[in-house]
C-alpha cells in the first residue's frame, strides 16, 4: 500500500505516526516533511499547495491513499484533483472546505441548519464594523473570515482593541484577502471543546473530545495561537453532551451541506463553546486540528486507516466504531522566540537521551514501538528541519511533547518535565495545560490537593527557572 501525507507540522507527524502503526507493512511519504518524519517516510519535495503536481505524481504511482493535513490546499481544491485522476483522497472538495475557508458562509450554514452559535453579523467596509463595535460594546470578538493560519480571531476586551483589530483587518489588511470580510460575534462564556468527527458525507462517527489551549500566556492570557498545548479526555464530555453535539451540530450540518451541493468526506472539526445554554459552534474546520490530534490519536486504540480508506473511497461509515485507551494524553507545545508574532529560525534544538533511547526516537514513543505502553512519552516534530546534520528551529511552533498515562496528572507532569529538558535558544511554551481539568479532578479529591490547576503550574514555573541555559 502507498500511502500520501500532505503537510509537514505536529499534526501530520503524528497522522504518520499512527497511521505507520495501522499499516507498518506501507509505504508512506509526505510532503517536505519536517526533521522528525525522516525516519517514518520518504520526503517528496513538492509544495502541499500545488495541487496539479500532488495529483499527478498521486496517479503515476498508483497511490492507495492521499491524506491532506492542511487547510489551504482543501480550500484550494487538492481533493478535487486528486478524485479527477482517480485518487483515493481523505479531504473534503473545496465547495466542502469552505465550512472553514469562509467563516461567514459557514455563519449562513448554521443559520440556515438551526446549529447553535454565536450571534453576529459579517462586514466588508470598516465604518459598519466601527458603528456595530460601538453599538454593541465588549466583550466581542472579530474573526477574519478566509483562512489566516488559527491567528485571524481576535477576542477582545474593549471597545478600543475591537476597533483596532477591526481596522488591521479591513484597512491595513493585515490578514491580506482574508480578512477582506470580517465577523464580528457575541463573546461566549464557557470553556471550549474540541470535536473531531470523520464523515462519509452523511454520518459522522465522532472522535474523543479534546481541549485546546490557544491563548500563548498561562492561566489564558495574551494574543491567539495555533495552540500552544491540549489534553484529552475531557471530562465535561459526558456520554449526554457527546450525544447533543452529534444530534444538534454534527447531523445537522453535514445534511445543511449535503443540501448545498457540498457532501462533507473527511474530517469535520467542532470547535465548541459550552455555554450555559449548551454546546454552541465557535467555528468549524475541514480537518484534524493542531495540537488536539497529537492527543487524541495517541489514545485511539483501534485503526483510523480502514475509516479512512472507507471515506476516502466514497463508502459509509455505517458499521464502523473507533476504540479508545483508557488513559489520559496531555501535550506541551514548544514555541520559538516571538510567537506568535514571528519565529525565528536555524536555531540549534537540544534534545536529551531518556534511560535506553532518545526522546521522540524514530519510533515515535518511549515503551513500546506499537504506541500501546501505558506510559508513552512521544515527540511530535513541527517547525523542524535537519541542517548539517543538526536538528534546528524552522516554525514558530517547534514541538509538541505528548505524554500519555493512566491519569490526567501524570501526563501532565511527564509531558511538562519533557519540554523542560528539550533545549533550544528562545523556547517558550505553558507549564498550565490541562489546568481547568486538573483543578476540577482536585475538586473532586481525584488527584492531591496542590499538585493540580494553577497550583501545578506554579511549581512548573518554579522548575523551569532551574532548567540549564538554552542551547544557542
């Protein structure tokens, strides 16, 4: 079996990852690839958004199967491509995809479908975004509404930071065509969930929830990111919730497409906000999300191959089930110097020997090569490439460090004193993942008292202030 990887960050090291233990017998390759992925596939040197040149080297070696990572060559129309020569792809077509490249059709979708979301209305011109600004006052949020890389929502406290990211949108184009439409939406009180669900066009089979933390300051502080940490289970997820989400926002939305034209095949990403009222959409995306699928595919115990193969070749889902750990997953995201405003890159990365082998060694995990040891610490490679034999910075999230234990609070501690010992001039990341989960768990006299929520992280803080200098 030959098998495609389009993308090269954290989220497509770890597709490779799990899908290499699916089918350790394929042949995989990815595009680029970054420095973790050399060992598990065959780097092809094509740009992920060159949809002629995927499609026709997909076709003249007969792959089995494209997976595409990435928003933008699904917005740009790979999976249409690549269904015109005959290939097998995992990806929605582009008129599907647009539930994430145009934040205001999907606000037109979910009008229309009767899933809840926020209030709000969409904008072209800048004085209707001021006069609404100021008509409705803050807390709110403004939302490019084209793809801008999880950095074009911007939640803002006032009044005056509203106005000015309306105005870096919609007149400096700080977003470029993207923000050349904005959304301007109710905030929503609540803590967020992460939904990932694969769909035939009419079913979703939905996946276990995660919690992704965007904010780059500890305790949910600071400008947005890709998302600098996430855990799964969720324990707000309860069999009652997951139920409502998959009545009331997951069937109805693939119907609202299929109704469009635009049958859903692929992965169809929640976004939630679990209101007093309920879960309520923040926003939809097209595919797995970053960092949440380096936990939830560590904990999936089952195949996500033969599902995908399923959709992929245009048959149902009906039948099929997904298997999970009965574990806990938490990773810590290692940023560069500047993120999310900037990276820099080329910078040396240290990355120490554990007893018997290396962090995040080929196979991906410490235990065992088949990612089943209940205490796997697992590195997943994002902003990285190999120069000159030295592993150096090449994005503004670096690495994702993965560790899965039978509790929450073990996970947290290995993940975290992991990313403590990962050396690299700059580093940042957030000692406090998983902390609202962690304070709940204390609550409930599940894990000891002061070793949870902002509790754990000020002693995170503590140990980090001890670590050895960066490597430069």
């Amino acid at each position: 079996m030959k098998i495609l990887i389009v993308g090269n960050g954290g989220r497509e090291h770890a597709l490779l990852w799990k899908l290499r233990l699916d089918a350790p017998d394929a042949e995989f390759w990815i595009t680029r690839g970054n420095g973790g992925t050399g060992g598990l596939a065959r780097k092809l040197p094509l740009d992920p958004t060159d949809a002629p040149a995927i499609a026709a080297w997909a076709a003249d070696r007969s792959a089995d199967l494209v997976v595409v990572g990435p928003e933008g060559p699904l917005a740009a129309g790979l999976a249409d491509a690549l269904e015109a020569r005959g290939v097998a792809a995992f990806g929605p077509t582009a008129a599907a995809a647009r539930i994430e490249s145009s934040k205001a059709y999907a606000k037109r979708l979910l009008r229309r479908a009767g899933v809840p979301t926020a209030r709000h209305v969409t904008v072209r011109a800048l004085e209707d975004a001021l006069a609404h600004i100021r008509e409705h006052g803050a807390p709110i949020v403004v939302k490019a509404s084209g793809l801008a890389a999880g950095k074009g929502a911007v939640v803002c406290e006032t009044v005056a930071e509203a106005e000015q990211a309306a105005r870096a949108m919609l007149a400096e184009h700080a977003f470029g065509e993207a923000g050349a439409e904005v959304v301007l939406e109710e905030f929503m009180e609540g803590e967020e969930l992460s939904v990932f669900a694969l769909a035939d066009g009419e079913r979703a089979l939905a996946m276990l929830p995660a919690q992704d933390h965007k904010r780059i300051g500890e305790g949910d502080t600071g400008p947005n990111t890709g998302g600098m940490g996430a855990y799964a289970p969720v324990s707000l997820a309860t069999d009652a919730l997951r139920r409502r989400v998959d009545e009331e926002i997951l069937a109805p939305t693939l119907a609202a497409l299929a109704d469009d034209g635009a049958p859903f095949r692929g992965l169809l990403y929640a976004g939630l906000m679990l209101t007093p009222e309920g879960p309520k959409v923040v926003e939809f995306n097209c595919r797995f999300g970053d960092p949440e699928t380096q936990v939830v595919l560590p904990l999936l115990s089952g195949q996500l191959l033969e599902p995908m193969l399923e959709v992929a070749r245009g048959g149902s889902l009906a039948g099929h089930e997904l298997a999970w750990r009965p574990d806990s997953a938490l990773t810590t995201v290692l940023a560069s110097r500047g993120y999310p405003a900037s990276s820099e890159k080329g910078v040396p990365i240290s990355i120490p020997a554990e007893p018997g082998r290396t962090v995040g060694s080929e196979d991906g995990a410490e235990g065992g090569d088949d990612g089943s040891d209940a205490r796997a610490l697992i590195l997943f490679h994002a902003g990285t490439r190999v120069e000159d034999g030295v592993l150096v910075t090449a994005g503004g999230r670096v690495l994702a460090v993965t560790a899965v234990a039978p509790t929450l609070a073990e996970a947290a501690r290995r993940s975290r004193a992991a990313a403590g010992r990962i050396a690299f001039d700059g580093k940042q990341y957030r000692a406090d993942i998983g902390w609202r989960e962690l304070a709940r768990q204390a609550e409930a006299g599940r894990v000891e008292a002061g070793t949870a929520g902002r509790g754990e992280a000020e002693a995170a803080h503590a140990a980090r202030a001890a670590e050895p200098p960066a490597s430069s």
